[in-house]
C-alpha cells in the first residue's frame, strides 16, 4: 500500500486540519447524508448498509485523513480495517461492492467541497499547499478504494465457503430427516440466504469423475440444493412446484452427457408431501439407481415409480425365484450358453424379428429359427402381449437377482 506521505513533499498546514477536526461532526453527517441520497442501492445489490454503519465509516474516513496527514505518515492497517468496514457488511449480504465503491468516492467528494470551503479565505492557502492538500485527499481515496475492494473480496470468499458448508449441512439434514421441525429448517435455510421449496424431490447421480466437480457445473432452478456425498454420488434435491420437474431433469442430465462427463447414471425419487418427504424421495432415487442399473444398464435416468414393481418383487427373493423358474425353467434348464436367452431378450427388447436380427448380428432366418425353439421350450405365443408381459418381467426379475 503506498504510503500518505510519499504522495506529498510537505505536511498540510496545522491551521486547516485543525479547521477540518472542528467541522468533523458536521462533515460526517453531510457525507452521510449524501451517501444515502446519492448511492442507487437496487434490487439486484441488495438493502444499504444501515445509515449508522455509513456514518461510522464516514468519521473513521476523516480521522484517518487527518491522522497521517497531520503526522506525515502511512495509515495503519487497523485504521484500514476500520474504514473498509462497508466493505465486509457488503459481502455478508452477498451484495456487488460497486455501490460502496460509488458510496467513497461520493463521501470523498464531499469531504474535498469541505476542505476547499475551509481553505478559500484562508492565509495560508497558498497554490503549493492546495497542491499538497489535493495529493493527501486524492491519496487517501485510492488507498481507502483498494483495501474497500480487498476486504471484500476477502470477506466474499469467507462468506461463500461458510454458505456453501451451510448449505451442504443443509441438505444432509433434509435427506438424513434429522432436524427438529419443518421450522427449525426453514430459518437454518434463510441463515444462507436460500428460501426452501414446500417439497422436493431427490435425483441421485453416479458418475465416475469428481462428483464435486460436478456439482460445480450444475444449472439448477431457484432453491435447489447440491452436494457431493461421496467422490462419485452427487445428490441434487429438486424444487417439486411445476409441471414439467421430469423433463427438467431428463434435460440436466442430457446436458451432463452431452458434456462427456464420463459415464452417467441418475435415480429419481418420488414426490412426497413436505420437507419431512424429502428423505424418503432420496432412499427412492438410490433403490432407482440400483434398480436401474440392472434392469436397463444403458439407460441415462431410472425413476422410482418405473422400477417400483421390480422392487417390490426382487425384495422377496423366493417369490421372485419360484416366478422366474415357473416363466423360464424349461429354458434355463435347456439353454447353458445361453443363446437362446439372448435371443429372446433381443426380440422382447427390439419388438420384432429385424430389430433382434440387426441388434444380434444375425441373419433373420436364424431368429426365426430360435423363435421356433423357444415356442416349443416355453409353450408360448411370442405375439400375445400378456406372454410378452409376462417373459419381460421374468427376465427383469432374473437380472436382479
């Protein structure tokens, strides 16, 4: 930081500092004053600093320029510290800095109308002094500028990572169901700033980079919440107001893939009523997952209510057993390459001969031909939609085993 005291050859005179430490009360209340007329505090930066806080910092402004004028000196880094104040409540409300920037400069442009009052018929107000007076005050504002925009960004960053661990405590809370009420819950929320939806659903990614990476790249609606649980799970709770929630995920995740961020798997829990809903959206959108990878591993999105009845199921695993074997015995016993399981998954899958054939790399007349061997096997009709129902959910059921 450059020091007062090089910007000048001289001191100021003592006469005009001690003009400018009578008129101090004075002058703070009129650079007050005009801080809060003048500074266009918007919407978009958030509420002004309250006017005892501009105060403040305005007679912390004018002691400092008459300490190191007065002493021909450096200011410290306390005095500082006191002055760039505006510029740490700034950052705590997750506001721009530029209207405390403008908010000095105004204040300084006050304080110079001051001086050049005090000096107009003044004796000792010779060109040379005007000079020195001039590089004090012209001193003073860039030091005052530079720490404003130092402290900020420093107290920014503090800020930041104290709301991104809130928030990341946050959604722990909300899927683990570990706070006290939904009360208790919403204030934790606005202690970061972020007003929480009524419900949410939980969507559940895989991914073999960075999970934290990951979160980092997220575009997400308004009070959404992200974290990384492990390097390779990131949890996304999801705002459950509107229609259109599925497609807006299934977009997200189109996006991440299209990214090629490494090969992608998402769950997606249901919608239940309340926050108090939230951890039970996120215990579907894992089952989702591990479901889904079995079921159809190529798939990019699972959703709870789809692999529902293959949950139900493969959690009794007996019943689910007796199914398969009671479907597919006769194949399972006569098939140990299983070529003809193939094929038949082929043409449940594909939903006609050519599909299979072209999916197999086979010829069609060789499909046909496994299709005749696995009516005889299964003493089935492959064209009955209830047969078909029937083999596609033994086949699922076998893959989750």
């Amino acid at each position: 930081m450059a020091s007062l005291a090089t910007r000048s050859n001289q001191a100021l005179p003592e006469s005009l500092l001690e003009e400018l430490e009578r008129r101090r009360p004075g002058l703070a209340r009129h650079m007050t004053r005009a801080v809060v007329s003048l500074v266009h505090w918007d919407t978009s930066t958030g509420a002004p600093p309250r006017p005892e806080a501009i105060a403040r910092a305005c007679e912390a402004g004018i002691d400092l320029f008459l300490a190191t004028a007065r002493e021909h000196r450096p200011a410290t880094p306390r005095e500082m510290r006191e002055v760039a104040q505006l510029g740490i409540l700034q950052a705590r409300g997750s506001y721009s800095v530029e209207p405390v920037l403008a908010a000095y400069r105004i204040a300084a442009r006050v304080a110079w109308d001051a001086i050049l009052g005090a000096w107009r018929h003044h004796p000792d107000a010779s060109p040379e002094a005007m000079v020195a007076t001039a590089n004090y005050v012209f001193a003073a504002l860039d030091q005052v500028a530079a720490e404003v925009t130092r402290t900020y960004l420093q107290a920014r960053e503090q800020h930041m990572l104290r709301g991104t661990r809130a928030r990341a405590r946050l959604l722990h809370s909300l899927v683990s169901d570990t706070f006290d009420s939904e009360l208790a819950v919403q204030k934790q929320a606005l202690a970061v700033n972020l007003p929480l939806a009524s419900s949410y659903l939980a969507l559940v990614v895989k991914t073999e980079e960075g999970a934290q990476e990951l979160a980092g790249q997220l575009e997400l609606p308004a009070r959404a919440l992200a974290d990384a649980t492990d390097p390779h799970t990131l949890v996304v709770l999801w705002p459950s107001e509107g229609d259109d929630v599925r497609q807006q995920v299934e977009s997200l995740m189109g996006t991440l893939r299209a990214r090629g961020k490494g090969r992608l798997r998402a769950g997606l829990g249901g919608e239940h009523p309340g926050l108090r809903g939230t951890s039970r959206s996120y215990l579907e959108a894992q089952q989702a997952v591990e479901v889904g990878r079995k079921l159809q591993p190529a798939a990019l999105l699972h959703e709870y209510d789809e692999v529902a009845p293959y949950l139900i199921l493969s959690q009794n695993p007996l019943v689910a057993e007796r199914y398969v074997t009671h479907v597919l015995g006769p194949l399972l016993d006569s098939d140990p390459r299983g070529v003809l399981m193939e094929t038949l998954e082929a043409l449940l899958t594909r939903g006609s001969v050519k599909g299979a054939a072209g999916a197999l790399n086979l010829h069609r007349h060789t499909v046909l031909y496994r299709m005749e061997k696995l009516r005889d096997l299964l003493a089935v009709d492959l064209d009955d939609p209830a047969a078909r129902q029937r083999l596609q959910l033994a086949l699922a059921l076998r893959r989750l085993a």
